[in-house]
C-alpha cells in the first residue's frame, strides 16, 4: 500500500505573472478550488493520505491552505455559508501535510531529491499539480496505485501528444506489454521533435521505488542544466524496470495559459454547482 504523495510545488510560475508575484501558482483557483487542491484530493483518493510538499521561497500559502482557518471556521461556523468549506474541510480529516524547502531551483530531480527526509525507504507517488487530470472513474495516481501492485517498480503516466510537442515532455520508448502498457527502454527529457524516441510524454503523474532517490544523487544535470527525473528514471530502467502507462482520464495543461482557461471552462461546465 502506498501511502505518501510528493509535491513538487517550489517552481515560480512566470507564465503566470504578474499573477504569480507574490501567490504560489499552485494557489491560483481552476474555478473555485486552487489547482493543488485538486491533486491532493486525487493523492488522497489513492489512499495516499500523506502528501509531502517541496516548497520554496514564497510558498506559506500553501501551507496555511492545508491547515484549519480558525477566524474563518468561527465567523462561518452554523451560518448557511458553511457548505463553501466542505471540499478543503474534507480533505484536512482525510490528509497529514509535510513540508520541505527547496531552497535552489536545480530541475524535478533534484526537488524530488530534497523531499526524501518526508518519504523515507517506501514507493510513493509523486504529482505534479500543473498537469490537473479529470476522470470519470479512479484518478490517474489510483490506476497507478492499482498497477504498482502488479509491477512493483518505478511508473510513469503517458500521453500520446503530437510530434512536433515532444520538446515539452520526458519521452518515453519501450515495449508494449498489453494495451496501454509499456515497459519502458528508452526515456528522454524534452526532445527535438527529430530526436524523439516515440510520441508517448510523461504526465506529471509517477509512482517511485525509493531506490530512485540513490540513483538521483548520481545523475549529472541533464536538460536546461538541470538534474532531470527523467534521466534518473532512464537509469532504473536500464537497471531493472520502469514501466509507463497510458491512463484513462482527461489531462489539462494547466502550467500553461491555454490549458489553464481549457481546465477552468471544462470544470465550470462540468463539475461546478451553484449553491
Ligand atoms: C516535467 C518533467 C517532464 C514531464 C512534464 C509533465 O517537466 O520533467 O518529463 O513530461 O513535467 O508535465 P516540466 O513541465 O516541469 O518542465
């Protein structure tokens, strides 16, 4: 059973500015609901009630959201307006919240690497909140839960995306086991679209084995001269296994501009209920 999801929620937000000068990106609401939200209610779902958050500099209001508002609980406290706080209060009874600084930028890998103390020698899984993913049924980190269950190594989501987008993603190559599912032997991070190994993009989605956390501290900065979980996670496959799977749900690219207007229209249309 995994029971511990990392957060990698230090990254600064520029696309989002002057939004994000002084509020976390991962605050800024999908509707009424702050993008991180959303994912630690998905980590939860997946019986991953421990969510271990990498923050950095500027970040408290991360850390105040997923802690009770005493002024706030008091003046809505048996007022009709109590129904508003349902969502985080749900998540507060259900989540333990640990927090780390990063306190430099050198890539995921090396955030990843800093949330070890809050993780320790088990699988866990990781989510990375711009990539807000939909589904019907089980979340995409529950999918993922279920086939560690199966595989017992490292996992990470796939997306088919158009060739000429890989330079945005890790991209996977590997052997189709069954539908869906590869085992991966080949992953590179964001390459030309001539470079590209396939057209399969890693979501922001991953269940780790704790081995991985060795394998970072000896993976030289890769891509943009940072220390790439990708390049860590090519590593484990050469050594053992790494599978990738494509899941079932809808992704929106929310560290994006358009995919966050996309996510917020699909939300407000789909999910939201006015009182
Ligand atoms: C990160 C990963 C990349 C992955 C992507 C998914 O990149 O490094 O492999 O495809 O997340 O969103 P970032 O978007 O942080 O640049």
């Amino acid at each position: 059973m995994i029971t511990k999801c990392l957060f990698p929620v230090a990254g600064y937000g520029t696309r989002f500015l002057p939004a994000t000068k002084s509020m976390p990106k991962e605050m800024l609401p999908v509707v009424n609901k702050p993008l991180v939200q959303y994912g630690v209610e998905e980590a939860i779902a997946a019986g991953m009630t421990t969510c271990a958050m990498v923050t950095g500099r500027g970040k408290r209001a991360i850390a105040d959201h997923f802690d009770i508002s005493y002024e706030l609980e008091h003046q809505i406290s048996g007022s009709g307006k109590e129904a508003y706080l349902k969502s985080i209060r749900n998540v507060l009874d259900k989540g333990v919240f640990t927090m780390v600084r990063q306190r430099e930028m050198k890539g995921l890998g090396h955030a990843i690497l800093t949330g070890e103390p809050l993780i320790g020698n088990e699988p866990f899984g990781v989510l990375l909140s711009d990539d807000l993913c939909l589904n019907t049924g089980p979340g995409v980190l529950a999918q993922m839960a279920e086939l560690y269950n199966q595989f017992r190594c490292s996992i990470v989501a796939i997306q088919e995306v158009p060739k000429d987008q890989t330079h945005k993603y890790g991209v996977i190559a590997g052997e189709s086991l069954k539908e869906g599912i590869y085992r991966v032997d080949e992953m590179v991070e964001k390459p030309d679209p001539k470079d590209a190994p396939s057209n399969l993009a890693i979501i922001g989605r991953y269940i780790l084995t704790p081995d991985i956390f060795d394998i970072i501290r000896e993976t030289a900065p890769g891509a943009n001269g940072e220390i790439q979980l990708t390049d860590a996670l090519q590593t484990q496959a050469r050594r053992g296994c790494v599978m990738a799977y494509k899941f079932e749900g809808r992704r929106f690219d929310c560290g994006s501009v358009p995919g966050f207007v996309e996510a917020t229209n699909f939300v407000y249309e789909n999910y939201y209920t006015e009182d």
